[in-house]
C-alpha cells in the first residue's frame, strides 16, 4: 500500500484562522492514523502580504494545539529554482507559452466575453504565436506572462472523497495565468508543482480551492505525474448561516487564547465541524480523535460554528483540570496580584472552578478578593423586604458570630429566611450580586479581611 502523505500549506498573510486551523487538524488526524508523513508547508509567495509575524503565529498556535508535522516548514520563497526549472520544462514540452498581451488588452477581451454571455477566459491570442516572434518580443524586453496551454473543449474530472466526482470543461479556464516571470510563480503552479514533488497523497483544503483543483491536475499531469486525491472540505458557517468572519465574531486562533480557551477543547470543537463519528460521543482526546477519524465521516454540508458549544466544551475541559493546573493556567487573567502565596490563590479558584466557561472569567469573578476596599451601592446589601435597619443589625449580628469564632450557618438556619443573614454577608464580602457562597468566602478571606468588609458595610448604610 502507498504511504498517505499529506500536507498543510497555509499562506502567511494574517492570524491564524479557526477555519484554518481544521484544514491543519483533519490531514494530520489522517495522516497520524494511516502512519503517514505529515508535511507543513508555508506558501509565502505572495510577496507583498506574507509576513514573518504571521508565520511565528502560525507554528506557535499549531504547536500550543499539538498538531505536529513530520517534515517542515518549508517555504515556497526558498524554492524559486525548482519553479523555474518546472516552468522552462512546460515552456519547452508545448504546455506553456509567453503571453505578451497587455493589461488593457486582456481586460477588453474579458468585457467583449461577457457582454455576449460567454466565459471571461483568456482568447488565446498570444497562444500559437511564432518561435521568431517570442524571440523577438523576448530580446526587445516586452513585458509577458506565462500562461498554461489548456486543452480545448476537454473534461477534466476527478473523485472527490467527501463529494464525489466533479466534472469542469476546460473552455470555462481558459489558457490561465502560472507566472509572471520565471522567478515569480503563482498560487496554481506552486502548489501543483509542491504538491507533486512533495509526493502528496491526499489533498485536504477547503471547498474554495475546488476550481483551482481541475488547473492543478492540468500541470501535474503536463510534468508527467498523476495527481493526488482530493477531499474538499466544507465552509463553516456563524449560527446566521454565514460564512464565518470578523464581522460575526472571533475567528483567529490569538483570540481564542487570549479569552482563556484550552487547547483539547479548541480541538475537540473543531474536530466536530463537518466531521462525524455517527456516535453519541462528544468529548475526544487528540488520541481518540486519531483512532476514530475518517474522511468518509466527513459531511458536505456547511458546518455550523456554535460558540456555546465551545464555551460548554471549554467548561468541561475546565472542570476536568487538576485545581493547582487550573490555578496556575488563570492566574495570568488575575489583576491585583501582589505577593499572595499559590496555597492562597488555590483556594480562590476552587470557588470557581465549577462555573468557569473560560480563563478569562476569573478575573470578573475573583477581583474582590485583591481589593483593600469595595466600592458598591448600599442598595446591593438589601434582602427582599428588608429595610437597611434590619440589615444594620443583621450585620452586626453576623460580624458577632464570625468574632467569635462561631457557626455563620447555624446562625442563619435560626432565621425564619436565612436569606437575612447570608445576602447581606455575601455583598458586604464581595460587592457583588452574584458569588461563591459567603462561608466560603470567609474561610478563603479570613477572620481578619472579612470582619473589616462587614465594618465598611455597616458604616456605608449609615
């Protein structure tokens, strides 16, 4: 059997996508699973946009998410000879040529076509053009492309894995644009040429590239190889229907960490858009998803991206965390850290840990605890139908029980509504209507701080 090889071949151009980041994740599951090579490839050639910053982001947050490639990175700006080698050989076999047509030209062919209903492609003006002429225009310094010679009038079908066969007659290509010169090859011809040489088996990408694959398939075979198979993965949609962007919330991978998502969960959701195992399983370790996928399981229809989902994800994973783990993980998320010991902190988080949907939450959620004063409204301490006179003195009763070292619950289950006792106690402590409970609290803030908020809290009522 043929050893699988696939590839991630990402452009440096922005932050790493979350939609991206499934086109990383599905040709590695794959790859791993078969015992494959799995190769990570940065198409930079893209001069002007490709830049080094996204690229250290791109192996970074591959690197924080586990996906780990077996050859790589290799990098399309450093392959300049091979393209050109490649390209002099089309030239030199009749499947490419020199197009010395204008810009201008070009685009009023383009308008004439469409203004009579038919393709915009290329009319193969410069196509057939004599030896001596090239050589003239080429000694005169004429400026040119070079553009692949497509077969007229041809059927160019290939087997999609996840959508079956897909057929596109080669008069909607035209003869395409590969290179604007010998050192400056585009997308199309790189990635065939890569793919090629790469000894890529499998080509997993997105379903935008599916009319780029028909182009591709044209060169790998013009250079005497046959071309991989190809499995064009579905576009992930907001919970709108519309395709994921900016616009309808985060979608680089850098937001993610910074609001405090782990890495399993990231992956686990992932792994879920467009993919399914026909299980009712949900929750997958790296390994488990290794062992179950298939691209076969793979849907053609959009998949949908829930954030809710991930955020319930993310709070399983969160839960399942190790209290000192989960501790240290939040505590970069904490404002007013001072010198506070990691035993003290510890216990902080562990208010939390059952609540937190992200690592950012913390800070919102924990804040009173580094404050030396709280600032809230008095109306905060009212209970129901208490008056700020019962809560006077339900205070002070409380502020008596905690002196003395005696049972706040015991004194609040004495009350018709322990209510009375532990609402005001809870927003005395924390300044806030929702919370861990107050005996907790205490115990974490101690004798001391919490006799001190009980004080403010009776002096801000009067």
């Amino acid at each position: 059997m043929k050893k699988i090889i696939t590839r991630f071949a990402p452009s440096p151009t922005g932050p790493l996508h979350i939609g991206t980041i499934r086109t990383a994740l599905f040709p590695y599951l794959f790859s791993v699973k078969n015992k494959g090579t799995f190769i990570l490839r940065i198409e930079d050639t893209d001069k002007e946009r490709s830049k080094k910053e996204w690229e250290d982001e791109l192996i970074k947050g591959l690197g924080w998410l586990g996906i780990k490639w077996d050859e790589g990175p290799f990098r399309q700006s450093e392959r300049g000879d091979l393209y050109e080698e490649k390209i002099k050989k089309l030239i030199e076999d009749g499947h490419a040529y020199y197009c010395f047509c204008t810009k201008e030209e070009v685009e009023a062919q383009k308008q004439y076509l469409m203004s009579i209903g038919e393709s915009p492609v290329y009319n193969g003006h410069c196509r057939d053009l004599p030896k001596e002429t090239v050589d003239k225009y080429l000694k005169e310094g004429k400026p040119y492309v070079i553009r692949f010679k497509t077969p007229v009038n041809k059927i160019i079908s290939f087997n999609d894995i996840i959508r079956g066969k897909i057929e596109t007659n080669t008069n909607t290509m035209g003869d395409f644009v590969i290179a604007k010169d010998f050192r400056n090859c585009l997308f199309n011809f790189t990635c065939a040429v890569d793919d090629m040489e790469m000894k890529v088996t499998h080509v997993i990408r997105g379903e935008d590239h599916i009319p780029n694959t028909p182009k591709q398939i044209l060169i790998i075979n013009a250079l005497g190889e046959k071309e991989p198979e190809y499995a064009h993965l579905s576009l992930i949609l907001g919970t709108d229907k519309k395709k994921l962007s900016k616009r309808t919330g985060k979608t680089s991978l850098s937001d993610y960490i910074r609001d405090g998502y782990l890495p399993e969960a990231i992956l686990n959701f992932i792994a879920f858009l467009g993919w399914n195992p026909g299980t009712e399983k949900e929750i997958y370790t790296m390994e488990e998803l290794i062992n179950d996928f298939s691209l076969e399981k793979i849907q053609k229809s959009p998949a949908i991206f829930n954030i809710d989902k991930l955020d319930w994800l993310n709070g399983l994973y969160i839960r399942k965390m190790q209290i000192e783990e989960l501790t240290k993980a939040c505590i970069p998320y904490i404002t007013g850290i001072k010198d506070e010991p990691l035993e003290y902190l510890v216990k902080i988080v562990s208010l939390y840990q059952e609540r937190l949907k992200k690592l950012s939450e913390i800070n919102e959620l924990t804040d009173y605890f580094f404050k030396d004063k709280l600032t809230y409204e008095k109306e905060l301490l009212l209970w129901k139908e208490m008056s700020f006179e019962d809560v006077k003195k339900s205070l002070e009763k409380i502020y008596d029980v905690i002196l003395n070292d005696k049972d706040i619950l015991e004194e609040a289950n004495k009350e018709t509504n322990r209510g009375n006792i532990l609402w005001p106690l809870r927003a005395a402590l924390t300044g806030k209507k929702n919370s861990a409970g107050p005996i907790d609290i205490v115990n974490v803030l101690g004798k001391e701080k919490s006799l001190k908020r009980i004080k403010e809290a009776i002096e801000l009522i009067k």
